[in-house]
C-alpha cells in the first residue's frame, strides 16, 4: 500500500474544523483508493499561493515531514494546477497529485459498465490533458495517481491537443449511442406507467444498501465511498400494492470534480426523469448538513431542484434517541436502511407524492386481437390475464393518460367488447 502525506490550505472563508472533517474525508477516499495516511499538514492563507498553492516557505516543511515519514507521495485537498503541481514536486522531489485525481482512481476502478468506463476515460483525459500541454510528454507515462494503476484514459496517445480531442470526441460518439439506447428503454418505462423514484445523497450514505434490501435484490453494497457508480434500477412494491422504480444513483461529495459532473451527465439523467427523489442522508455524521448543501448543489447543477425531495434520514440505529427526535419534520422520514425501521412509513410518503392516481380496468379481446396485449403492457400495469374459451380477459390498471390511448388502440383495432371494470 502506498503511503502518502496529505495537505489541505485554510483560507480565509474556511474554518479550522472544515479543513479537518475535509482531511479527514480526503483520508477515507486515499484508503479506497489504495493509500495509507501517514501524517496531514495544513497551511493558513486568506487564498492560495500562485505558485505552490501553499507557498514556497509550507512546501519546504512538507518535503521534510515527507522525508521524516519515509512517505512515497503528497496529495492536496484541492484541485491544482498544472504549474503549482510541477513546482511542488520539483521542491519536494516526491510525486504530487490532488484530491480530483483520486476520486477519478477511484472512479477508473469502481466503474463497472461500458458507459461508465467512457465517461471515466473521458474526465480522465479532460484532467491530464491541462496537465500535458507543452511539457513533451505523452499520456503513456501517466500512471495515474495512487499507485501504479493505469486508468482508462492513459492510452498511447501523444499530448498534442488535437489528438486527445480526437479522442474525446469519439469518446462523446460512443457514450450518445449507448444514451440513445437507454433513452429508448427509458421511454418504454415512462411509458408503462411505473413511477420512478431515483435515491440520491452523499456518498456512503446508505443508498445502495436501502434499494438492495426494498428491492429484496442481489445489489452490491459496503461501507465504502463510491462503493457503486453505475445506476442501478429495480421494482418494488408499495403498501397500496402499486409497482415503482427505484434507481440508485452515483454518490455525491464535496468538491466533486466538473469534469466528472459533464461526463456521467448522462447517468445523471436518470434523476432528471424521476417523478420524485429520495435525499437519502447519514444521520450519524457530524458533518450531515454540509452533506446536505453538497447534494442539494450538485441537483441545482444538473436542473434536477424543480422534483419533489423526501428526505431520509438513514442509520438511526447509530444514533442517540435523543438527536432523533431533533431530526423529525413533517418533510423527513427517519429510517435505518440495514434493519428497515421506519421504512413502511416512507414508502407510504412515496405512494402520495409519486404515483398519480390511478383507475382499474377490464378489457376484453377476442384471440384474433391478441396483438393489441403487447401494448397493453407498454401502456399500463396488467395485473391479471385469463384466458377464456371464447375470449382473453385482462385486469390493467393504469394512468388517465394513458388509459386513453389504451381507448385509442382499441378504437383503431375496431373493438368495441371493452367494459370498466
């Protein structure tokens, strides 16, 4: 495991707690990454040093403590650029990289589906590509940042700009076609009268581990940052007994890069067409309202702050009764995701703001009509099918909407044997 040294800089906008709790995260994300901490420096400044972000003076006392911990590398809490990176590490003599660099390790590792693997590929390239301009090098020689994992964007491609636009280019050509594809299947979903529900909040808040247990379904999950990245969607069944679609979403954290914001943009759309979404939020963590404010910040980034928000409050089985009755609201449901307290209530909140009403209906077809079954399926929520000597029944349930287009197809089809239930 490498070891590293991790710096952060408290600015003048910045308290002494929020530079810690944001070490302290960096340091969760360095040990999913692969990197073992062993000592954090941090320099106060009102902004930071052109240069060397925390000055020439701090770099110096971090190469020493860099020396004195026999670590293999430094990593910073922010974002730096390409200037600022090649002056530490010519000060230091020890490789630098930034906390966007590790959670796009992270990302590389994590992402499971083609799509995934492309978006990563493509923040990957759009992040190395500001630091190779003009420096004669080529992405051959990154190795990423943690250890010597090569992610998907180190292609043997050189650094000239053209090239790497080329590739992102084809990169945005390959991850349209695979949207085009699910926005078909996403139609086909709107159109069969399932509501969506998509499950958002901070990473590691839980929200895998609530749609595995709803969904009773075999879904990955663990007490790790980002322990899934791609959207995951399953049915589950509502006390009033109607079907909704559940998705679980890539996990939010503070200071997530924009380019990886642009590049799962269309994994992202998922809670863009959501009728509702679940703010799911780690009641035990102290730092749960910047958590919050993290979330809420990146939906307002994608447009997705116009859809109805339940909140969550997930994990109250790690907290005092006491911080529990604090959290309860009319807006707020509490709920431990592992052992499903509390969660009957809130699928019965869901049932109210999700799903529309809806009316039953019996259709009846003659088998030379048997076609029409499959838009039926499309169209609406069949609960039942029986088939008769003389004719097909079918018990549907669906929307107003959709329930006249139903109309429509029988008109077209010219059946006039279609009652009320």
């Amino acid at each position: 495991m490498e070891k590293v040294v991790l710096v952060g800089l408290q600015t003048k906008d910045k308290t002494e707690l929020e530079v810690k709790n944001s070490l302290d995260e960096l340091e969760s994300l360095c040990l999913t990454a692969g990197a073992l901490t062993l000592g954090k420096a941090v320099q106060k400044r009102d902004v930071p040093d052109a240069a060397y972000f925390i000055g020439r003076g701090k770099a110096l006392e971090v190469k020493e403590l860099v020396e004195m911990l026999n670590a293999d590398g430094i990593i910073f809490d922010e974002q730096l650029k390409p200037i600022q990176q090649r002056n530490l590490e010519k000060i230091t003599e020890k490789r630098v990289i930034d906390r966007t660099r590790v959670i796009l390790d992270i990302f590389a590792f994590r992402a499971k589906t083609k799509e995934g693997k492309l978006q990563v590929e493509r923040a990957e390239l759009t992040y190395e590509s500001a630091r190779l301009a003009n420096q004669g090098v080529n992405l051959d020689s990154q190795s990423g940042g943690i250890g010597t994992r090569r992610g998907p964007g180190e292609r043997k491609i050189e650094s000239d700009k053209r090239i790497i636009r080329d590739r992102i280019a084809s990169l945005d050509r390959e991850i349209e076609k695979i949207k085009s594809r699910r926005d078909i299947q996403r139609g086909s979903r709107k159109n069969s009268d399932f509501p969506e529900v998509a499950i958002v909040g901070y990473t590691n808040a839980g929200k895998s581990t609530l749609l595995k247990n709803l969904s009773k379904s075999d879904i990955y999950a663990d007490d790790k940052l980002f322990a899934t990245l791609d959207p995951i969607t399953r049915k589950v069944k509502l006390p009033g007994g109607r079907e909704v679609l559940f998705t679980d979403t890539v996990g939010f954290i503070n200071k997530l890069p924009h380019d990886l914001i642009a590049a799962f943009k269309s994994t992202m759309e998922e809670i863009l067409r959501a009728d509702c979404i679940l703010h799911v939020i780690d009641a035990s963590n102290p730092d749960k309202n910047k958590h919050i404010k993290t979330v809420f910040d990146v939906l307002k980034d994608i447009g997705a702050d116009g859809i109805p928000v339940i909140t969550v409050y997930n994990k109250a089985d790690k907290i005092d009764p006491y911080f529990i009755n604090s959290l309860k609201s009319e807006d707020s449901y509490i709920i431990s995701a592992k052992s499903m307290e509390g969660v009957k209530e809130l699928l019965k909140a869901v049932e109210e703001k999700a799903v529309p009403e809806h009316s039953f209906h019996k259709i009846m077809l003659s088998y030379k009509n048997q076609g029409v079954i499959s838009e039926l399926y499309k169209l609406s929520n069949v609960k039942e099918k029986n088939y008769k000597k003389d004719r097909i029944e079918i018990k549907l349930e669906s929307s107003e909407e959709n329930w006249s287009k139903i109309r429509n197809i029988m008109k077209e089809h010219k059946l006039k044997d279609l009652k009320n239930a």
